[in-house]
C-alpha cells in the first residue's frame, strides 16, 4: 500500500495533460482573438468598397 501511494505521488502524466490542455486553450483563445479583430477589419473594409461602387455610374 505505501509503495502504491509513493507511486501515485510521483505519477505526472495528468499533469502533463492538464498542461497540453492549458495550452490548447490558450491558443484557441488568441485565434478566436485574432479572428474577431480581421473579421471586423475586413468588413469594414467590404463596406466601404460596396458603398464606393454603388456610388460610382
């Protein structure tokens, strides 16, 4: 039982995968990020190419 629980101790492996998940989350979040901010860029700029061609004769 006392091995048992020294093994269990130094077992990390969870904690590896914690942190694998830590960091997908945090990738995910600056692409969701990113996106947000190219997404609004892009469609103002859309905006303002489809006003200048319906003004345009």
């Amino acid at each position: 039982m006392n091995t048992l629980l020294k093994r269990f101790v130094k077992d990390e492996s969870g904690a590896t995968a914690i942190e694998y998940g830590l960091i997908a989350a945090g990738i995910s979040v600056a692409i969701i990020a990113v996106v947000n901010s190219l997404g609004s860029g892009l469609k103002t700029t859309f905006s303002s190419v489809s006003s200048q061609l319906k003004t345009t004769p």
